[in-house]
C-alpha cells in the first residue's frame, strides 16, 4: 500500500502596514534607515521601499524560475492574514526579488545544482514613501518563535554605522579589456554574415577593497549621484538602473526602453552637452540600436493589453556619465486577457530578455553571447525589483551593477555591456563599457 504525505501548507503571515510621520525630504532618507543587514531597496529620487530581515525566501531554478516564483508568491498570499492601512503601491505584503539573466549557467558554473537563478525574498520590515506618505510594514511568520514581536522588529536588528571600503584596487575580470575588443568584433562579423541583427555583449571588472564593502555605502552614494535612477539593492546585487523593465500599477504598464548610448565627457559646458545630445539623436548606429529594443518591448506587451502607446522617436536621457536614447512605452492592461490579469512579475518574465540586454532575433542573440561573451552574467541584465500582494509592482534591469562576494565582501563583480550592431566599432564599445562602470567605480569611493 502507498501513502502520499499531505501536502505542507503554506506558510502564513501576518501583515501590518501603519502610516508614519513624514520622512526628512532627503535623497537618502530611506536607505538612512537600514540597518547592518543585507539590505533591500528600491529608491527613485528619494521615494520608494526599502526592507530588511527576511521572514521568508523563495528560490527558484532554471528555466522556470519566473513561474516558479509567481506560484509561491501567490500560495502564501493565499493565507495572509493583511492589515494595511494605507493602500498605496508598496504597502502591504512585498516581495523583493532578483534574476539571472539566462537559465543555462556557462562554464564551471554550471556544476553547481544547488545555486538558484532566481529568488523572492519577503521582508521582516519594510519602509516606504511615495511623495507626502510614509508608511511602515511589519511582517510576521506565524509560528517562528524566534522572530522578535512585531512592534519590535523595526529595531530588532544592529544598526551600526555606514563604513566606506578604503581603498580599491580593481582588475580584468573573465575576459580582458584588450581581449574584450575581440569578443566584439567576433560580434559585429556574425552580425555582418546575417547571422542576427544585433547582439549585446558584456564585461565585468573585479574590484578588490580594503574593507568589507557595506552596501548602505553604495547605496547612499548612488542614491545621490544618480537620483533619475532607480537605486536597488537585493541579495548582494547592488545598482542604479536607468532602465525600468516594467511597471504595473492598477491596469497602466510602462517600461523604459534605453539603447543607444554616449558617454559624457564635456564637462560642465553646455553648447557642447548640445553637440552630443545632437549627435547621438543624429547617429544612425544608435537609432537602430534602439529601434530594434523598442520593437522588442512592443511586441512583448502585446498579448497582454488592449491599448498602446509608442512615441514616434525616442529623447535623450541624460546622466552624469552617459547619454541614451531613450523611449517610454505606455500600455492599458487587457481585462479579457484571462480570469487573473497579468502581474508585474509575469510582466517582466515576458518581457525578459529585451533586445536592449540580449539583442534580436532573441533565440540567435542569446546562442551567441553563451558562445562568445567568455563570462557568467549570473544575475547581471536580470529582471530585479518587487512585487506586492494585488500583483502590482516595479521591475528594472539590473544594469549599472555590482555583487558582493558572499565569501568575501571585499570582493566585487562590476558589470557593463554594449549592443552591437553591423556599424559597431570595438575601441568605441570599449568606451562605452568604461563610462557604463563609472556609477559602481563611484560607489566604491570615498565620502
């Protein structure tokens, strides 16, 4: 005879989401408050969430990482008892979460079964503000008698104070600059045998500090220096993204799409802010880079809604070390899409990978950066952000990046890739890889 054990119930949390006085109107004001944690955020000109501690955590593998996710999302939900009483996004049960951008693991890499490419993580507290409001979640898992009570826990862990890591050394990582030129090369010539249309290539820098970096550290500095950008922290991967993956907020999608870049180095004179602006607006490479990103983000959110808008062409989008095109994509949810409209997280998973980060055709592009690019990306180029209880939430790109060694916090992995197309020149791609690595490089610095 065969017994099949009853399925584990899912485990039930208690919600409490509660107004507090305003915060001090401060870029930095939010990620102030994190204590010495693995810190959690998700800040834009000083609005946002931020968490820490962790009730629980979903792990997710392979190419089902996404689904699997959404699935144990949505079966803790399902018993969670909520008291929310401010009913904004972001309030109520969060989840933050992360990605990796390929579910084939290159390499040595791919030995490790036990390494997740994906993971939800739910915090024990959470702090938020959107314009006047600020409020405060706690999150309880009912039954853990080790967790502090509730009204406890916004306290419960050491806030000792912000360190900077001293000084950085930094080094070539899995594939040289000088090598890297050739990687891109090997790129533009499969791209010129009609072999794909564009692919984007990456490379990552390996910095060394003196002392464990502290990701508040980071966090606070790109926080300031890149206030346009959404500033991220979550499970070790820290950055400023420009590029918002998507946005889902009671039926209204958006996604900023960015291909097509300059980098900045005119300093502060203004007519020559205007050339660049003019000739990045005027470069045929980049205006096909971009249209191709586009097209894909279209395409991608198509299924899913009833209406769409696609601006004619894209405006430039100015940040202290680069220029890019950029476009706004806005869409209205279709509400006879299925009995349970789409949520951001299954929003992102769509939309995942765009031409901006993997190239187009998608299946050749990605065949060809596993065959080429030399590096895992891991969770770099993934979808990164959160989600909350009715499904709405924030997913960027995690571009601009860098991850903290798990062994060793004086070890870092800086990112930055490039979309190549037939008229790519690799010293010009080169460049543009080291502009893309300044915001982490600035992070790394001193006060």
């Amino acid at each position: 005879m065969t017994v099949t054990a009853p399925p584990l119930a899912p485990p039930r949390l208690v919600v409490r989401t509660s107004r507090i006085d305003e915060l001090p109107q401060d870029l930095t004001a939010l990620v102030d408050l994190l204590p010495d944690v693995r810190p959690l955020a998700w800040v834009r000109h000083g609005d946002g969430v931020v968490g820490w501690g962790e009730a629980l955590r979903f792990e997710t593998f392979g190419p089902g990482r996404f689904a699997d996710a959404e699935h144990a999302w949505h079966q803790v939900l399902v018993g969670a008892s909520v008291h929310d009483g401010v009913g904004l996004p972001g309030t109520g049960p969060i989840a933050f979460g992360s990605f990796a951008f390929d579910d084939v693991v290159p390499g040595d890499e791919a030995e490790d079964p036990t390494r997740a490419s994906g993971a939800l993580i739910v915090p024990r507290v959470v702090v938020g503000r959107r314009g006047a409001v600020c409020w405060t979640t706690t999150i309880e898992l009912v039954g853990d008698r080790a967790a502090p009570a509730p009204e406890l826990l916004p306290d419960a862990y050491p806030h000792t104070p912000v360190t900077a890591p001293g000084r950085v050394a930094y080094a070539d990582g899995s594939v040289g600059a000088e090598d890297w030129k050739a990687v891109v090369a090997e790129g533009v010539s499969r791209i010129k045998e009609r072999e794909l249309a564009k692919v984007v290539l990456a490379r990552d820098v390996v910095a060394t500090a003196e002392r464990p970096v502290d990701p508040r550290h980071l966090l606070r500095r790109l926080s300031r220096a890149y206030d346009a950008c959404w500033t991220f922290s979550v499970d070790g991967l820290v950055g400023a993204t420009p590029e918002l993956l998507v946005r889902s907020e009671k039926g209204l999608v958006t996604s900023r799409v960015l291909a097509g870049t300059i980098p900045r180095t005119e300093g502060p004179d203004p007519e020559a802010s205007d050339v660049l602006t003019a000739r990045l607006a005027g470069s045929s490479k980049d205006l096909e880079e971009h249209e191709y990103a586009a097209r894909s983000v279209a395409a991608a959110l198509e299924p899913f809604c009833s209406s769409m808008n696609i601006p004619d062409g894209p405006f430039v989008l100015h940040l202290p070390n680069v220029m890019h095109l950029a476009t706004d994509v806005t869409a209205v949810l279709d509400p006879s899409a299925g009995p349970r409209p789409p949520s951001s997280l299954s929003l992102a998973a769509a939309l995942h990978p765009s031409a901006a980060v993997c190239g187009t055709p998608t299946v050749a592009a990605r065949s060809l950066i596993r065959e080429i690019e030399g590096m895992d990306r891991a969770r770099y180029a993934g979808p990164v952000g959160w989600v909350g209880a009715d499904g709405d939430g924030e997913w960027g790109i995690a571009l601009r990046s860098a991850e903290i060694s798990e062994r060793d916090p004086r070890h870092v992995r800086l990112f930055a890739g490039c979309g190549i197309v037939a008229a790519s020149d690799p010293v010009a791609e080169l460049a543009e890889s080291e502009a893309k690595l300044e915001p982490m490089r600035f992070a790394l610095g001193e006060d």
